[in-house]
C-alpha cells in the first residue's frame, strides 16, 4: 500500500497504525513527537488504535522552544 511520509512515497503493509510507522521509520524521541494525518494532528492517546490508510500522508513534527536571545 502507498502512502507519504514525510513528503516521501513509502510502500507499507495494510493494518499499520502509527505507532508502528513511528517505530519502522526509526523517529526519534517518538514521545516527543506531534504526528498529523491527512493534515489533521493525531491525538497521543489514538497512536496505536489509528491504522493507515491507501495514499495516506503522515507527518512528524517536532516543536521546539526558544528561549531569549538577547534582542
């Protein structure tokens, strides 16, 4: 099955959740990860119950703080 992730075509089984891509695309720091689905965020709790689908497109976002700089 043909999906995005990260911008890139993959060829994934059927029945993956994204909690197992996270874990098949090596992501690092996984719990410190934002995931969007079709341009929607997935919820943490719905990682491992949210199956992808045919031409899906996932995304892993990391957000960053910032502190002063000085300005």
């Amino acid at each position: 099955m043909k999906v995005t992730i990260n911008g890139k075509g993959k060829d994934i089984k059927k029945g993956v959740t994204v909690t197992e891509v996270l874990k098949t695309e090596n992501v690092k720091m996984p719990d410190m990860v934002s995931v969007q689905l079709n341009d929607e965020f997935v919820d943490r709790n719905n990682f491992s119950s949210t199956v992808l689908k045919e031409n899906d497109k996932i995304d892993f976002l990391y957000f960053m703080g910032g502190g002063n700089i000085g300005f």
